[in-house]
C-alpha cells in the first residue's frame, strides 16, 4: 500500500489546495492586452491588495482595437503585392458538396 491509499483525505486536500492556488494565481495574473487581471474585471477589486478597481471599459475596447490594427499592419506587412490579370491561373479549390444539406 502507498501513501496515497493509506490517507485519502490528505491527498484531496492536496488536490484541493492546487486547484485554490492554480484559480488564484490564474485570476491574478494581468492580461497583456487589458493590462488587467481577470479578477479585477469580475470582482471589481485588486486580487493581491485590498483595494477597488475601477475599469475603464472604453480605454480598454480602444486598445485592443490598437492591438488588432498593429498587429494586422505586421501581418499585411509581410504580404507580396500581386495584379491580377484576364487569363491569369489561380488555384482554386473545390468543397466537396455539404452532405446535410439535401436531409430533410
């Protein structure tokens, strides 16, 4: 018999206290985006210090419109121009018919 099955409690207890520290450290840890943690947005206050937050939602919508804007800017960025021309090949590819579509 190992230790495992000689305590049970202890082991759920264990289990438990892993799970209380992993949701914990998860709603704490502050986005890179938001530059606000995930508890600070539900519980209106600070998950380490006693005290509120209040969040700014518009400030927060505005950058990450920022972020998406540059980072499709970097994407674009390393895009090859191409004009298309009448008779130009292009590859084109060919969805096989939606087998539901015909059930009644």
């Amino acid at each position: 018999m190992n230790n495992n099955e000689q305590h049970p409690d202890l082991l759920n207890t264990y289990i438990d206290t892993a799970l209380c520290s992993s949701i914990y450290a998860l709603n704490s840890a502050i986005n890179t985006t938001t530059k606000v943690s995930p508890g600070a947005f539900v519980f209106q206050r600070d998950m380490i210090l006693p005290i509120t937050c209040i969040t700014n939602w518009e400030l927060i919508r505005n950058k990450k419109q920022l972020r998406i804007q540059h980072n499709n800017f970097l994407e674009n960025k390393r895009r090859r121009p191409f004009s298309y021309t009448v008779n130009n090949k292009v590859f084109g590819l060919k969805f096989p018919e939606n087998p539901r579509k015909n059930v009644l």
